[in-house]
C-alpha cells in the first residue's frame, strides 16, 4: 500500500466513526416533553351522564308538547326504543372516563333524523364532540334497523296500498304515505336569473 491508499482508509474509516457517532447520539438524545393538549373541551368538561336526562325531563314536563317536537316522538315510544336498543348502543365504563350513556346516544340521533341538523350543532347541544357525533349516528342507526325492523310494516299487495292512498288522496294526491316530514331550504343557482323555476 502507498501512501494515498493509506491516508484515504484512514479518512475513511474516521468519517464512518464520525457519522457512527453522529447517529448514536442522535437516537439516544431524549426528545423533549410536549405540552398536551387538553383531554376534553371546556364545553365538555362540565358534561355528565345527568346532562342529557336533565333536558329530556324538562322537556317531558313541558305542557306545550316540546318533547314530541323536539324528537318527534312521544316520551313512551323514546322509552320503547330505548329499551329495546340499549344492550346495543351501550358502551363499557373504562377508567379515562365515562361513556356517553345509550339515552343521550338515542337522542342524538333522533334529533339528527328529526332535523337534519350538522354534526357541529348537535354537538353544542349535547355537549358531545362533532367527532363522536359521527360514529354515534351511525351506530345507533344500524341498531335501529336491525333490531326494530319488524316494527314498520309496509302493504304487502296492491289493494293494501290502495287503501292507504284512500286516506291521503283527499289532502294530498298522487300520495300513499308520509312517516314524516321535512322542510328543504333550496337556493337558486347564481347569476342565472331566467332559470328560477322552483
């Protein structure tokens, strides 16, 4: 070996120690602790499992019928499917907090149904994340249909059918049957002035 050769291993073999410890001391340098973030919202904190069957009560006590406006059922038939779904719905209590009990789940999603309104207003309502919203709906919608599906019952033959469009045809033709119903905000297209036809 000459000299170039040597003095180029040497120069190698210390820039792959150089880089050796570069890497080792890179991996075993502690990062540093993040501030975390909170648990819960401030709107949240002051949730409880009470929250929920506070408001219903109000509103069940209330003489003008706000219960039934406000999820469109009367309290028995709440209590009905309640009852039948909650093994369904119903969470398991951990130790990082409590679960969103099967009545304010039931309730979510009978006001989504009833309303339409966004995830994001039903979440200052409840007092329940948008997040959680979105799964809860869902959930509880599979519940609802698989285990109440033989509550609903549809004519089975065309003379059924007649009979029930008997009953609507004198308010409202061309009809056979309404569950409820709900009001859609429509908006024109812009700058298109000729085509308002609704």
């Amino acid at each position: 070996m000459d000299v170039v050769e040597l003095t180029t291993a040497a120069a190698l073999c210390a820039f792959s120690y150089y880089n050796f410890l570069n890497i080792y001391q890179k991996k075993n340098i502690k990062k540093p602790w993040k501030k975390r973030r909170w648990w819960m919202t401030k709107i949240h904190r002051n949730r409880t499992s009470l929250s929920t069957d506070h408001m219903l009560a109000e509103l069940l006590f209330e003489p003008s019928g706000e219960f039934e406006n406000f999820l469109r059922m009367s309290s028995s038939d709440f209590s009905y499917i309640l009852d039948k779904i909650s093994p369904v719905i119903s969470k398991i209590h951990t130790q990082l907090r409590e679960p969103i009990p099967a009545k304010t789940r039931l309730a979510i999603t009978l006001r989504f149904l009833a309303t339409g309104d966004s995830y994001k207003s039903l979440h200052f309502l409840f007092k329940v994340s948008s997040q959680i919203i979105s799964i809860i709906v869902p959930e509880v919608c599979a519940a609802i249909n698989d285990l109440l599906k033989d509550e609903i019952k549809l004519p089975s033959s065309a003379g059924e059918w007649l009979l029930v469009e008997e009953g609507f045809n004198r308010k409202c033709p061309h009809c056979i049957g309404v569950i409820d119903g709900k009001h859609v905000v429509l908006q024109s297209a812009p700058h298109q002035y000729r085509i308002r036809i609704l």
